[in-house]
C-alpha cells in the first residue's frame, strides 16, 4: 500500500461496491461516471490491490474486493453515526465565505450537503471582509489566498486558484473570433476588488489604455463577462459552470499561481471539519 485511502475515496468505492456500476453510484453521489471511476482506480493503485472486474455489463467485486466491502461497511456506518451524534442538538456551524464563492460554487451545492449530512445545520455568512473567529462566533472560513492565516488557526488547501482569461463566444465573435492578449489595449477588462488584472500587467499588456468596468464582488465581473460586456480574469472554480454551459470560453490560464482555496478553522474545530466539511468538499471539487 503506498498511502493511506481517502475517506472520500472509500465512500466512492462502497457506492459502487453497492451498485456494481460506476453510472448509479455517481448518481447516488451527485457526480460525474468519470470523477468516480478515476478515484476507484486511485485508490486500487494505493492499496495495491484490484477490487473490481472491469465488464461491459458493469462491475464484479473480486474476492479482495468483496473482502474490504464487507469490513468497510460496518466503519463507514460508524463514521456516520458519530457524525450524527456529535451534531445531535447542536447549534448551526458558521461558515464565512466570499459572496463570490458562495454564489457560483457553494450554494448551488447546499442541497447535496443537506441530503449529506441532514443533522448538520449551516449558517451561511458571505462577506468580502475577513471574519473574526474569535470575535464573530465564525466556526469556518473558506479563503482565498495563502497560508499563514493567524495564530490558533488551522488550514487545508482545497483547489489552486486557476485565474484564466474568459469572454462569452459573442464578445469574442464581435473580435473576430481572436483575442490578441498581448496588446489588451483595445478590450473592456471587467475586474473587482481584488484587482486581478494589474498582478498580471507585464503578461497581459496594454491594460491602462484598455476601458474598465469595476464591480465590488468577483461574480459580478463575471455576470458582466456573461453578457458580453468584455474580458474577465477570474478563478476557474467560480466560473466551471459558465464553462460548461458554453456562456463562456477561456482564452489563457495561469495555473502556476501560488494562491489558493483554503479552509481555514480553529483548533477547536478539528473534529467537525475531519469528520463532515473537508471530507463533503473534498468530494464536490473531485467531480
């Protein structure tokens, strides 16, 4: 075995133990066929070990297999029952979140949490300013940025940040189907507070001459792009949707950004975030 299983893995693995097909058992976990088919055969690769027979009818547990499931059952139920009573009477855990990460990635989400994890009440506070853990009652935060983020405070890296160059097909149609990056002179450039733009000056020239629009949340300058309004430079994660309903196509990435998505808590905390919210995350960005 090279390295301990995901909890995520496991669950992804007893669904399709369950199913014997990769299709129902992605339903039954609200991802894609491929996102689980991929983290089965990873974890093959740690363990070692072939847990299934790959037919065209679907899935045959082998006798390894059949061996880890019937073993791995009874602890995943536990896990679960824990879960449910360390929440049992509980108050709502407090998250803080960007608006902007709240609205494009997290409260489309919500259902799946709530069918996850019914026992666990959430209170959603979406503010661009920092929360205060110990000021404001806040149990979690997802940030953007990098590590440190204070004393006391644990963190976990969830995705890279993945700033990319958008526009909608119709902005580029009006271009002439090309965008030329290296003189932005003559584009609309849609930013936000962040003021993503100028970290990248010397890679995207021409951006004091170019027209801007500035907006106070990162969705926004994203809605703006939508609409054929000009360019965006926004983190891939908060934009995947638009990318997949072809609202918009991604001229250039910059992927070797060192920021990133964090989950960011108190020591106190551990418990609750090893046992439901980085496992639930962990799950929703591998789909």
């Amino acid at each position: 075995m090279t390295r301990q299983p995901r909890l995520d893995s496991l669950r992804m693995f007893d669904a399709a133990a369950r199913h014997l097909n990769f299709r129902r058992a992605a339903e039954e976990l609200t991802l894609t066929q491929s996102a689980v088919a991929q983290r089965v055969r990873q974890l093959e690769d740690d363990l070692g070990v072939a847990l299934f027979v790959r037919q065209a009818r679907g899935l045959v547990l082998t006798r390894k297999g059949q061996q880890y499931h019937r073993r791995l059952k009874p602890a995943l139920a536990m896990i679960d029952e824990a879960t449910r009573q360390l929440f049992a009477g509980a108050g709502p855990l407090k998250i803080s979140v960007t608006p902007s990460f709240a609205s494009k990635w997290l409260l489309p989400r919500l259902p799946l949490f709530r069918d996850t994890y019914p026992e666990v009440n959430l209170e959603l506070e979406a503010s661009e300013r920092l929360a205060d853990f110990f000021v404001d009652g806040v149990d979690f935060a997802i940030r953007m940025g990098r590590p440190p983020f204070g004393e006391g405070l644990q963190h976990h890296r969830l995705a890279g940040i993945g700033l990319c160059a958008l526009c909608s097909p119709d902005y580029l149609a009006r271009q002439g189907g090309t965008i030329d990056l290296t003189d932005l002179s003559t584009q609309t450039l849609c930013s936000d507070v962040h003021r993503l733009w100028g970290r990248f000056a010397d890679r995207l020239p021409g951006q004091q001459e170019a027209r801007q629009l500035r907006f106070s949340h990162t969705s926004l300058a994203i809605d703006a792009a939508v609409s054929s309004q000009g360019l965006v430079l926004a983190p891939r994660l908060l934009a995947t949707a638009h990318l997949e309903r072809g609202e918009l196509v991604e001229l250039c990435a910059f992927d070797d950004d060192q920021q990133g998505f964090y989950l960011v808590y108190p020591d106190s905390r551990q418990r609750e975030a090893s046992q439901v919210l980085l496992p639930w995350l962990s799950t929703q960005l591998a789909s």
